[in-house]
C-alpha cells in the first residue's frame, strides 16, 4: 500500500499515504484513486435541539407553536367576577326613571283656535338612592327630548320642557319653542313623554350609562275656543298686552 502518515489530534484522526504499485484499486478499501485522503472525526455529536428553540424555529418560518396542555385541563373559573356587580345596562334602571311629566296648556289649559297655545312640561333632573343587584346605588337621570302629542293628531320633539311666557318675556298667544296652533275649537287630549339619560354612582363618582329610558306623561285636557273680533277702546299698538295683541 506505501508509507502512511498518520496524525492525531486528540479529536480526529487524518490517516494519509500514497499507492505505490499496481494494486487493484478494489482491493483498496479506503480508495480507488491515487490520492486520497479521509478524516475521521470523533467529536461529539451536538446536542438535540430543545423545545424551545424548535418552536422559535417554526415561529420564524411562520408556523406559529402552543405548548400542548395537560389532558383534563380545564379553564381557570376561580377567575369570575364572584361577589362583583354585573355590567348594569339601561334597562336595569328602569325601574329608578321619574314618573309621567305633567303637562299645562297656556294660559290655563284653555287656548283659541288658530292662534298659539303655549305648552310646559314639569320634568327636570331627577336623582333617586337605591338598591341594584344587592349593592346600593344613587341613579341620576336628565331630560334629553320630550315627545309632545297635543291630541289632534300632531306632535312634536323637543329638546326643552318649555318655560312660560311670563319667563319668556313674551306676550300671551306669541308662538314658542314648545306651542302648538288648533285649527279648530274643541276639547283636545294632550301629554308628553319624556326621555332620560342616566348616570350611577356606586360610590366613586358618576358614570354614564348608554342609552334612554322613556316615561309617559299623564293626559291633560285642553279646551280650544273660538276668538272672534269686536270693538274695543284701544288699538294694540296702544294696548299691546291685550288678548290678541
């Protein structure tokens, strides 16, 4: 086979030589050609990969990995709101909303057709204690339309109750944000609901609650008369709050 030089390094080992003579080449188990070399290597193999790094291997090709549960697992329920107040909804503060608003007519629920009848609702803000699944509470609600229905079939939507005229510094029979005209005389039937926003208090300050809540307004009658001219001693230039004028 010829001279062979070995080497060794501790962790390999590198066997070398040259063939000298016509040996068949299949006899040489290491080679079949005319020079050859072959290292043999005796380091340890690397270790295995762990979980971990196979699963930030799969994370980075895109293959999102969970680590698999214990059989029989079971969610975590100790984790409920025990002995906490459930989401309060509007509905739940129905039963806090202020009664039905009063309505009046102006002036005295009696009014002249074709000309304006003013109308005022009693309804404002209103805040009531109590109780709600077993923990005390303090509601507060606040008008934010009125839905007036004046009995002869029209209605109306406002955002105000109405005021009177005196506080409006208007006259008698003047329209305003919340009157309404009768074409003809009559007894009319008329109310206003009232819608309310709500706010709750537990204890730490006030949180609005989504939605409206509705209360119906008791009926009131209005009796509409007929207005018709005469003399009279002064024009209303020279009376101007003279009925009428």
């Amino acid at each position: 086979m010829g001279a062979c030089a070995i080497g060794n390094s501790g962790t390999e080992i590198v066997l070398d030589g040259t063939q000298t003579s016509d040996t068949d080449p299949g006899a040489f188990p290491i080679s079949r050609d005319d020079w050859q070399q072959v290292i043999i290597d005796w380091s340890p193999a690397p270790p295995a990969p762990d979980e971990f790094t196979l699963c930030l291997d799969a994370w980075d090709s895109g293959r999102p990995c969970f680590l698999p549960g214990e059989d029989g697992e079971e969610p975590d329920e100790e984790q409920d709101e025990e002995g906490g107040i459930p989401p309060i909804t509007i509905t739940d503060l129905a039963r806090f909303a202020p009664e039905g608003s009063v309505i009046t007519g102006e002036p005295d629920n009696v009014g002249v057709a074709g000309l304006p009848t003013n109308f005022v609702a009693d309804a404002s803000v209103h805040t009531v204690d109590g109780e709600l699944f077993g923990f005390p509470l303090a509601v507060r609600f606040t008008p934010s339309a009125f839905d007036f229905a004046f009995g002869d079939g029209s209605t109306a939507t406002t955002a105000t109750s109405g005021e009177t005229w005196e506080v409006l510094g208007q006259a008698q029979f003047t329209p305003t944000d919340t009157s309404h005209t009768y074409a003809e005389r009559g007894t009319y039937t008329a109310q206003v609901d009232v819608r309310y926003t709500a706010e709750i208090d537990l204890g730490v300050g006030w949180f609005p609650i989504a939605g409206e809540v509705g209360s119906a307004g008791a009926p009131q009658e209005i009796r509409i008369f007929e207005a018709h001219t005469a003399l009279v001693a002064h024009t209303c230039e020279q009376a101007p709050s003279s009925p009428g004028c």
